[in-house]
C-alpha cells in the first residue's frame, strides 16, 4: 500500500477551491493509503483549539471522516499552525507528532520534519519563532479573545510578507550544514519536509553513504503529494 506525505496547504477562507481539492483528496486518493503525513500548515492560521473558524470544520470532520476508516493521518506543527493542540487531535481523529520525528516504513527509517529549524540562515525568522513557541508567550496570547487574536495572525502575516519580499531567496532555503546535522542525530539516509515550498528531490553523500531530501510543495496552484510505495518514493501533482 501507499503511503502519503503533503505540507504546506495553508487553507483558509481565501481560497475555498483548494479546501475542496483537499477535501476530495481525503475521499478519494487519502482513502486507499496504508497513512497520511501532513508535514505542517495545513491551515494558513490556527489561534488555538478554542478558536476554530468556520472554514476549517468541514476539514475536520472529513479528516475524522478518513480516520474513522482506519486510514491513520499524523500531523507535524508548522510555522503557521504550532498551536494544533489536544482538542483538535480528538476532533480529527489526527495524531499530533514532535517537530522532528523518525518513522519507520517497510524497515526503512526516514526523518520527518516541517523543515522552518532547518532555516537557520534566516535570522529574522528563527528570533521570530524562538518567541511564538515560547510557552509563556503561548499562553498570553490564548488569553486574548478570539477577534484580537485574528487581528494579531493579520498583523503577522502583513509583516512576513513585507519581510519575506526583502530576503534573498537563498536565505529562505535550508542550511545544508543543518540538513546533515539533523541526519546524523535521527540517523537517517532520508528527509522529508515542506516549509521551503520549493518541491525537488536532493542528493548527496552524508559520511560516505548516499543520502536524500525530498522537499515537498505546496498546495497553492494544485496540490502537491509525496507517494512512497515498495520503497520508492514519487512527487506527484493532485488536481
């Protein structure tokens, strides 16, 4: 059977289209698969379980959908969805995984991860993430009411985007240093992540050994899907 790794979704209410082109992924392609790995933002924004807009219901209840058919969905944070929490785990039926996690598949080991640690040249971003995954931090923020919590996500975004124009395209990109790093601590030949939205299959020798970083991409145009079936991995559109 096959097994499914997409990233980067990023739904929200402005762009219906691609919930749908999800949601019919869920109940059809996601529906003969051995598991699903969501590798980080499937939603542009999460303001906590407590905090679920209206957009993102029928995502959860077709993902409870999927589960409910013995299809397993496992999910890393990402960047724009780190307070994914407890509640919406038992709501989608999804199993929540560390940032950096290890799976096993056919006796085959292969590191997962959203990839944003992996960008360590991007200086900005990583002070930026050093503060939101703080827990005090956290915790202020799931004190403020839901409507002044959107308006934070929106001055947010507004300056990632105004920043992220700025950067150096190569600066947004993992550290190759960092990429062999986090290989050898989880002892690995394979990495699997998104973040980057930049799709490509890497090679390279890690210590003599022949590695690979498989960057999956994003759901913005059509969706982007990773098939790993007898060992062998495919990147793949989904339109």
């Amino acid at each position: 059977m096959t097994t499914l790794f997409i990233a980067d979704l990023h739904l929200s209410d402005q762009r219906p289209e691609i919930t749908e082109l999800f949601i019919n992924f869920l109940n059809n392609k996601a529906r003969q698969a051995r598991a699903l790995y969501i590798l980080g933002d499937l939603f542009e924004a999460w303001l906590g379980d407590d905090c679920i807009l209206p957009a993102y219901q029928p995502v959860i209840r077709h993902l409870k959908t999927l589960t409910e058919n013995n299809v397993p969905v496992y999910i890393l944070h990402g960047n724009r969805d780190f307070l994914l929490g407890q509640q919406f785990s038992e709501l989608s039926g999804c199993q929540l995984l560390d940032e950096s996690t290890v799976i096993t598949i056919d006796d085959q080991r292969y590191l997962i991860m959203h990839g944003d640690t992996l960008c360590t040249d991007d200086i900005k971003y990583q002070q930026f993430r050093s503060m939101v995954r703080n827990p005090e931090w956290q915790k202020q923020l799931l004190e403020k009411t839901p409507a002044e919590r959107i308006a934070l996500a929106k001055q947010y975004r507004e300056i990632s985007q105004s920043e992220t124009a700025e950067k150096a395209s190569d600066i947004m990109d993992v550290n190759q240093q960092e990429v062999e790093k986090a290989m050898r601590n989880a002892k690995v030949l394979t990495l699997i992540h998104g973040h980057t939205h930049r799709p490509d299959v890497h090679t390279f020798k890690l210590d003599g050994k022949q590695a690979q970083r498989i960057v999956l991409g994003d759901w913005y145009a059509q969706g982007s899907i990773l098939t790993l079936e007898n060992q062998t991995f495919s990147l793949k559109e989904y339109t």
